[in-house]
C-alpha cells in the first residue's frame, strides 16, 4: 500500500501529509473487502480521479522489492507442513499469477505442499474448485475449504457441498460468519482440530 501511495502521489494525488494519508490508506484498507476496493475510496476521499486507480493497481501487481518482507499468517507455515504429510493440498487464491506466486515465495511458503496452485485473476473460484473434485474424485464433504472472504472463499465451496472454515482473520473480520460455515476460526492451529492431525 506504502508503494501505491507514492505511485498515486507521483501520478499527481494531492496530500498534506504523506505519513497520515498512508496511516488513512491502511485503515480503510482493514475494512475493505478488497486492495482495489480500498484504494478506490481512498483516491474519492483524496478527491483525485478514479484514473489514478490504474497507476495504484499496477504496483500491486510488479515485482516486489528485492527485500520485502511477507508477513505469515501465525502458525501458516507449521500447519501446512503438517497437513501436507497426510493430505492433499491445493491452494486457490485470486489477483496478478505472478505477484501471488512471488508473495508466496517472498513469505517463504513452499510450494511443493500442493498438488495444485490456481489462481483466477477475477478470484472466481468454483470452477477451479469443481476441476479439483473432478480431477482427485473426492466426495465434496471430504473436501475442506478454508478462506477468509465469505462470499469469494467459501459461498462457491460450500454450493459445491465442501466443507467450509472461515478463517476470521485480517480481511476475514470483516462482515458476519454465515450460519451454513461449517467451522469459524482465529488461528491457523486450530485447523489441527478440525482435521484431526
């Protein structure tokens, strides 16, 4: 956010304070349910022109300093290397391939723990869900989706009959648990519960 916010300054965005106006950028960004969401309200509160939202979004999408730093969801790295000994993993996650692939390999995710890596720029996601019970033939119940955007993650899942985990965290605070969720939680570890690592 840091580095469209000077992009948006570059492209002529009006602000007073830099330091505050980026402190604002972040809290709206907290609330949003999306980057683009939050940088679109941002440029209107800025009074700058909805076109500035080009320039912010093609820095969310070019590589990454060479030393960025991704923070973890807490205990992101330790539940993967468990789950992936036993399980079959996939990850679908939306935005720019590349940027994604580049984040996780920034956050130090390896990505031999899946089987499968898609990742829908539109982040329209049941039809990769439906390839994947197509492709492993596994009974729909028996497969656990867990995601932190309720109507992106988990709605397309659980019209698929999937197991459903709402992870209420960062962007998963936002808005309520719907009542067809099958399990809601805060931390990662407690997906060892669910699946009975």
């Amino acid at each position: 956010m840091k580095e469209c916010l000077k992009r948006l300054v570059a492209e002529g965005l009006q602000v007073n304070d830099f330091d505050r106006a980026y402190a604002e950028l972040l809290s709206i960004n907290a609330k949003a349910l999306k980057s683009k969401d939050a940088l679109l309200q941002f440029i209107a509160g800025a009074k700058g022109s909805h076109e500035l939202l080009g320039s912010a979004m093609e820095e969310m999408t070019k590589p990454l300093p060479p030393h960025f730093p991704i923070a973890l969801t807490p205990n992101a790295k330790e539940i993967l290397e468990s789950l992936a000994k036993k399980h079959t993993l996939a990850l679908v996650t939306g935005g720019h391939p590349p940027f994604q692939l580049e984040k996780l390999e920034k956050a130090g995710i390896d990505k031999s723990y899946f089987s499968n890596i898609a990742i829908p720029e539109d982040s329209v996601k049941k039809p990769f869900y439906k390839r994947l019970l197509e492709e492993f033939s596994f009974p729909p119940q028996e497969v656990l989706v867990c995601g932190d955007r309720v109507a992106m993650d988990l709605l397309p899942a659980f019209e698929l009959g999937m197991t459903t985990v709402h992870m209420r965290w960062g962007r998963g605070t936002i808005g309520k648990t719907e009542p067809w969720i099958n399990h809601a939680i805060t931390d990662l570890s407690e997906l060892r519960r669910i699946v009975k690592l």
